[in-house]
C-alpha cells in the first residue's frame, strides 16, 4: 500500500515523540523529558515535568503535542497509536483509547477512521497491515476476546461518557454479562479493579468496560487535551489505567509537558493555512456585508486562473434573535441590497441545517455565502472558505476562533499560483467589533499562533480601502475616554487624530513610525489602563509590521549559496551523506550477524532483558504477566525462519535488499541460538528488545559505511567533491521562515533577513549582535536547524550540519558561521563540522567561520579575522 507523505512538521513531531518514548521506555518518564528537551532540541529552559497524577502511577508518560489550529491533528493522532505501540507498549497489536471533545467531533472522527478513502484510516491500515477495528465507545459490547488478541482496537470517546463521581451512572462503569468472556482469563485477585460494594456479590469483579480498560492497559490519545485536566478527568484516568497518554492540541493547559511545539509559520510553510489575514473595519455592519460580496467576486475571478476548481465562500457571522442583524435581517441585506440569489446562500444555525446534505466541493454546487450564528458544526471543514465577515455584537471568543479557522485552511493544502488565494480574509463592523486587530490579535494566540506570529499575520487595511497609490501607514484604536495630548510636542501631536463618537468612546489614530519611545509617549496620553493596553497592543502589532515591511526578505533580496556536490561518470549528484555511502558500497551482509551478551541478554527467570539501545545499558523488565512480552498466547515452537521473517517486518530497511535482511537476520538467529545462554524461547519473548537492538546494530554498520564513504569522497586524494552553483545551490524563500520557536532577548536586531528571528540562547544571541552591527555586513539569517526545505545545510559522514548562521556581506561574499560553546571546541562533532565549512569555503571562495567563547578574541574580532 502507498506510504502517506507527511509534512515536515509532521514528521519531526513524531520523530521527537518516538524519541522520548523509547528513551522513556528504557529510563523513566521524566528523565526521558528532560533529555529530549535539553539534549536533543537544546532548549537552555523549561517548565519542569508534572508526573501523571495518580498515585502509583506517576511513570506513566504523560506527553502534550502542541500544533496550531489546521495542523492535522487527528492525522498525527493515527499515527501515534502504532508508534506508541512499537516504541513504548511493544505491543504488535495495542488497545487505543481516543479520547475527543464533544459528540460532534467524535462522529466525524470515526467517519475518517472508517472510510477507505481517508487518509486516516489508511494511515492505519498501512501501520497494522488491515489487522485493526474502530469501535464507538457506544458499542463497546461488540468487541470480542479474538479482537484484543489478534487486532489492533481503537475506541474513540468523548470525556462525557468516563467522566463522573458516581460510577453508577455511566454505562462503561457498569457490570455488564455480555462481557464475561472477556473475564474468563483475568484472574479474580487482579489489583487495581473496581469491585461490587454490596449485595449479595459483594467483593466480587464488575464485568464492565472500564475494568477491562485499566486490565489492558490502553493507550490514551486526547484531542485538544486543555479539555482533559479536571479532577474527574484524572479520577478517570486512574480507573482507566492508561499505559502512556498523548496529547495534541492547540493551546495547552497550564501545567501539560509540551514536548513539541510546531509554530503557524510552519504550518504556513507546507502550505497548509492561508496566511496573512486581511482585516478590513467599516463603518456600518451593512457595507462589511458588501465589501465581503465584493472581495467574494474579485476572488472568483482570480480564483479561474488557479488549476484546481476553488469557488471562495464567504462565512458570515450574524447575531442571536432578538438583537440588531439576525439571520433573517442578514440574508434581507444579501438579496435586497447586494443582489445575491438565495439559492447561493446557506444558512447553517441550530434550526436551520442548510448544509448538512450539500457537498460544498462539487463544482456543480451553487453555495458561496453561509450564514451561521455561534459556529457552524463542530469540525467542519471546507477550505474554500476564504472570507470571515462578522456582523454581530459577540464577546464569545469561542465563536470567533471557530469561524476563523474555517478560512485559515488552504485549498487541497497546496500553495496557490494567485497570491490573492494565498490570504484569509476578515470584514467586520468597527461599531460591533471594537478595536478589532487587537481582538483578532489575541485569537490567533488561543489558537496556538506566537505573539510576534499573531503580530506579523495580522494585516489592518485601512478604513477607506486599499488603494493603487501608497498611503501613509496608521492604526486606530477606540478609547472610552478621551486621552490627554497636552503633554505631546508639535512633531507628536501631528502624528495624532482624535475622532469622537455619539456614544462618548474615542477614536484614537496614531499615523508614523511606530518605535518604542513613540509608543511610551502617546501611552502616557491614554488614562484608564485597559485603554492604555489595548493602545499598546496594537501600537506594538503597527510595529512589528512595519519592521516586517522593511526587512530585506520583504523587499526582494535573495539569499543564494552553493552547495557541495560529487562529480560522478554520469554528472554531479548532490554531497549528501547516503550519496557517500552508496558511491562506496553498502552490503550488510560484509558485516557480522552477530550480538555480544553485553549488547543482548536475557536472565534465567526470562523477565529480564540487558540491552544497549544507542549506546545506553538498559535493563528491561516485563512488569506484569499478561503484557505481551510475556510467552502467552505466542505460537510455539517458532522456528528460526519464522522468527526471522517477523523482524524483517518490523526492521526492513529501505536500502537492504529482502533477501539480503532475511540471510542476515537467519545468520544472526543461528548465532543466538548457538550461544549458551539463550534459546528460541526466550528469543520470542524479548522479540520486541531484540528488534530494537538488531536496528541500532544495522545503523551502526550503515554508520561505519557512510563514514568510509564520506572520508573518500570528500577528503581523499581522489576526492571527487565541487562546488558549481548553476547545478546545486540552496536559495532563501524571502516569503517562508518556519521557526518553531522565536527568539525573545533582549537585542533589537537591525539586519535580520526575515522580520521574526528563531530561538537564539544567550551566547548565541551576543553572536548574532555581533553581526548585525558590523558594517561589513550587509544582511544576516539565522539559520532553521533540521529543515532542509528551508535552511542551509552541509553533508557530514552521520546527518546534515546546520550552521546557526549566513551572512551576506557588501562585497558579495557570503559567510557561514557555526557557533560552538568552549567546551565543546574538541569535539569530534565540532571537528568534523569545521572541516565540512572550511572545505566548502575552500571550493566556493566563500568564508567559513566557527566561532566560540573558548577561542581568543571577542565575537567581533573572529568575525573581522574570518572576513578581512
């Protein structure tokens, strides 16, 4: 079956999850926290990890994944079940309680994972090889003895039906006689279980769903897991006795171990969400309804040239009855004043289901207006859907996100050649949406978007339109009271209007070079303090975009360098670090099928596995008897072909030839068996330690290879390394900068090529200012580590080096600098890095530096040495 491609996001966000279980699965849940976070994302400082709070079981790993709103959650969510299973659980075939927000969300959830088409549900069927069912919690009584023991099962559930004080009053609580066969294998001492109190079964075992549950052991996914933090949530996880729970949402609570964070950026990045967002204030409610009509045709037409059939629909958000402009009073407006035909409007409110039975996608469809009220149904979701326009009165922030998320989708989650279709766009009454950037503003955070992210994709047109001739940039916010100029100089006030109301609130517009000591002084003018905050908010919004508009990416300068490559009889091939290995010869077989007993063992009592996982010595304990590492339910004798054939499943790789694995993996059997120590037996038993081990044992020898490879190619005398832009350079997208996380010190960096800047820790940060005020530098980016889509990266002998800096300098050069901490200048990683620069200054006549604290001289003065 075809393998689902995920985005770059995606897969990093799994790649780190895989990374903590295992390292979980080997030490324990907060020390695998704290290495991912410190050692492999080098994060300087984070919120310390909260143990899973139940009392017994505080190892439980207890993880949250944050994406924005449009990340693909659920389709993430799909593939952690088998992730989980492999790297934490070790459980060919797990059980996997998914956890969601409401009915709504729960029914369309189940849809994806039961439809063939989906690529959700495909996403499991390539994970368990078709071997796997999907229950609604309603149907729990269908789930059979077999299904557990030779299928991966899925229950998916809102809180609502675990959720109580009174177990009594949910249905998965109660004893339930359909459920007895499942009770016949578990013993009648097993702790842990809930026990009838009285009557005449008093201390007996209640066959209900939940017990069975806590027996498993499932494994917990939460959608938007800010719903999951109550005490009732945690008595239900303590009566559900999860083996691991995963969390994705969009705004984490509080006190969640967010392990990952992806940022809108990079959603924007793999073009997956619509982004800048256009936000137009009007006067009146009624001309936002016809600016939105009139927007809805420009992108009709623009929408023609696209090659992808898109009809942009216009989501309008009308008030509850007995306000101002109802539905009926909002689709009068559309037919009477804007000469819309009914047939092209909507309406989708609780008693108007208008949608429900429309396929919005079908080119035949007429519909290009909905109107709804509060939100249209949970989880609905139409890309075509570009144009908010919000007419009601509404402090319900809930509302807002919901429709604003309806527009952040792109369309077949590919760019657009129209940048026009590339932008979500709001149309709103300024009478009904008081200061409404700011507003708008604070959603984007709930919905998971940075601050400087919110900022920066928060575009104000202003109120008369935008226009062909460029107009002097301003903002404006609404006052309750009326601010206090008096102490403004002559230059200050002329950058000042105030426009007074009817209803005694003032409009403050605020026109000029927004900077910190403008935004003090006018600030001190403002009175009340909510005034004062909502003036700083968008004064701080007017100045990120103004520093955006004037950043050399925004203005069109490119970034282009060239990358190593290898001449080859048929051409060059880009230096890449299986290019090295394969142009040298990779042949598993060459090395020895072979496994010490330091590497692999197993004790006499064959509960106890010593391992060496990556280097690590491990010592793995099987902790209770029905877990599947476990002989029960195993099929003995396995024979060594047999055994063979199940870790070729699970280790295959994708530049090893089957027949190759399958003769290596017979070999390395051979050789266990043959060892006092072991039999197939206890083989069969650690099968999930051995994989594990047999991978890392591949890798290491893959490694040896690539290393030979990467010395010849690159470094030898017959080294067939070149540089030749024209063939392979690696160019900036003045347009693209997906940081995962922003930096937020304390420098105000001139010369950034993008407006936003990634993470920098403090020596870093002092590095880059360095740069920035040197004159000899013309521009400089930090560079995204581990994303070659959208970074700079050099070839070395394991992985791709990401220097933290590039720098284009005045007379054209470039310079690419890595910066190392003192202690770690002797390195054999820093080593390796700093031969792979000087070699590509060498061959493209550019600079390489690798600067650090533990060389002499100040950053400046390495900086001026390198270059002069």
């Amino acid at each position: 079956m075809t393998q689902i491609t995920l985005k770059n996001y995606q897969d990093k966000t799994l790649k780190v999850l895989n990374r903590y279980l295992e390292e979980a699965r080997y030490s324990d849940a907060v020390t695998a926290y704290e290495n991912v976070l410190r050692d492999h994302l080098e994060l300087d400082y984070f919120r310390p990890y909260q143990p899973f709070p139940v009392e017994g079981r505080e190892n439980v790993p207890y993880i949250c994944l944050r994406l924005p709103t449009g990340g693909g959650k659920t389709l993430l969510s799909a593939h952690t079940i088998r992730l989980a299973a492999e790297s934490y659980s070790e459980k060919e075939h797990p059980v996997a309680l998914w956890f969601v927000p409401s009915d709504a969300i729960k029914t369309q959830t189940l849809e994806t994972l039961n439809n063939p088409k989906n690529v959700n549900r495909k996403t499991l069927q390539d994970a368990f090889d078709g071997r796997f069912v999907v229950y609604d919690i309603n149907d729990y009584e269908h789930i059979r003895p077999q299904d557990i023991e030779s299928r991966t099962c899925i229950i998916v559930s809102t809180f609502q039906s675990f959720r109580v004080e009174d177990t009594g009053i949910r249905k998965v609580y109660a004893h339930n006689e359909n459920l007895e066969p499942h009770f016949s294998k578990i013993p009648a001492d097993t702790p842990g279980l809930e026990r009838f109190k009285e009557g005449v079964d008093e201390g007996k075992l209640k066959f209900s769903f939940a017990n069975l549950l806590n027996y498993w052991k499932p494994l917990i996914i939460v959608d938007e897991a800010h719903n999951a933090k109550s005490p009732l949530s945690m008595d239900m996880f303590q009566r559900v006795n999860p083996s691991c729970v995963v969390e994705y949402t969009a705004t984490p609570a509080e006190n969640s171990n967010v392990l990952y964070s992806v940022s809108a950026a990079e959603l924007k990045a793999e073009q997956m969400i619509k982004l800048p967002i256009m936000l137009s204030e009007h006067k009146t409610w009624q001309q936002a309804v016809s600016a939105s009509v009139l927007e809805r045709e420009k992108l009709a037409k623009v929408a023609k040239q696209d090659r992808d059939y898109i009809r942009p629909i216009v989501l309008f958000q009308a008030e509850a009855k007995g306000n101002d402009v109802t539905v009926d009073v909002l689709l009068n407006e559309l037919i009477e004043n804007n000469n819309i035909d009914r047939s092209k409007v909507a309406i989708a409110t609780g008693e108007q289901k208008e949608l429900d039975s429309i396929n919005l996608f079908d080119p035949n469809c007429t519909i290009e207006y909905v109107i709804t009220i509060q939100a249209l149904k949970e989880g609905w979701d139409c890309p075509f859907a570009y144009i908010l326009c919000s007419v009601a009165n509404t402090r319900s922030p809930t509302a807002v996100e919901q429709l604003l998320g309806r527009v952040l989708r792109m369309p077949y989650a590919r760019e657009r050649s129209q940048e026009e279709l590339n932008r979500a766009y709001a149309h709103v009454s300024s009478n009904t949406w008081i200061n409404a950037q700011n507003r708008l503003y604070e959603r984007l955070i709930s919905m998971g978007f940075e601050e400087e992210e919110a900022k920066e994709f928060t575009y104000q047109i202003p109120l008369d339109g935008v226009s062909d001739v460029p107009q002097e940039r301003h903002f404006s916010v609404t006052l309750s009271e009326k601010p206090d100029l008096s102490e403004l100089d002559l230059a200050d006030k002329a950058s000042v209007e105030l426009e007074e109301q009817e209803t005694g609130k003032v409009i403050l517009k605020v026109r000029g070079q927004m900077t910190e000591e403008a935004i003090k002084k006018i600030s001190k003018t403002v009175k009340k303090q909510s005034d004062r905050d909502q003036f700083v908010l968008a004064a701080k919004i007017e100045q990120t975009q103004q520093e955006a508009y004037a950043s050399p990416a925004q203005k069109g300068a490119e970034l282009v360098l060239p990358q190593l490559a290898l001449r080859f009889e048929d051409g060059l091939e880009l230096a890449e670090p299986e290019t090295c290995l394969y142009a040298k010869g990779w042949d598993l077989l060459s090395f020895p099928a072979e496994l010490s007993k330091e590497e692999f063992s197993v004790t006499d009592d064959a509960k106890h596995f010593t391992a060496d996982i990556q280097g690590r010595k491990v010592v793995i304990q099987s902790a209770d008897s029905h877990e599947q590492l476990s002989l029960e339910g195993i099929h003995t004798p396995w024979t060594e072909l047999e055994l063979s054939r199940w870790l070729d499943k699970r280790v295959k790789q994708g530049d090893v030839k089957q027949p190759d694995m399958l003769e290596f993996l017979r070999k390395l059997i051979t050789y266990l068996i043959a060892r006092s120590d072991l039999d197939m037996a206890k083989l069969v038993q650690g099968k999930f330690v051995l994989e594990k081990i047999i991978r890392d044992k591949i890798n290491s020898y893959r490694q040896k290879a690539t290393e030979r490879g990467f010395q010849e190619c690159l470094f030898s005398e017959h080294s067939i390394v070149e540089v030749d832009i024209a063939e392979f350079s690696f160019s900036f997208d003045p347009k693209q900068y997906p940081a995962s996380r922003l930096y937020d010190g304390k420098y105000k960096y001139k010369k950034h090529y993008y407006p936003r800047i990634a993470h920098m820790n403090n020596e870093e940060s002092e590095f880059a200012f360095a740069l920035d005020i040197n004159p000899l530098v013309e521009f400089w980016v930090r560079n995204l580590e581990r994303n070659p889509d959208f970074a700079f990266w050099l070839p070395t002998s394991s992985d791709k080096f990401y220097p933290d800096f590039i720098a284009k300098l005045k007379d054209g050069r470039l310079l690419v600098c890595e910066y190392k901490g003192g202690h770690l200048l002797s390195s054999d990683d820093t080593k390796e890095k700093a031969n792979i620069g000087e070699l590509w200054a060498v061959k493209s006549g550019h600079v390489f530096l690798l600067a650090s604290t533990g060389k002499s001289g100040e950053f400046r003065d390495q900086i001026n040495d390198a270059i002069s």
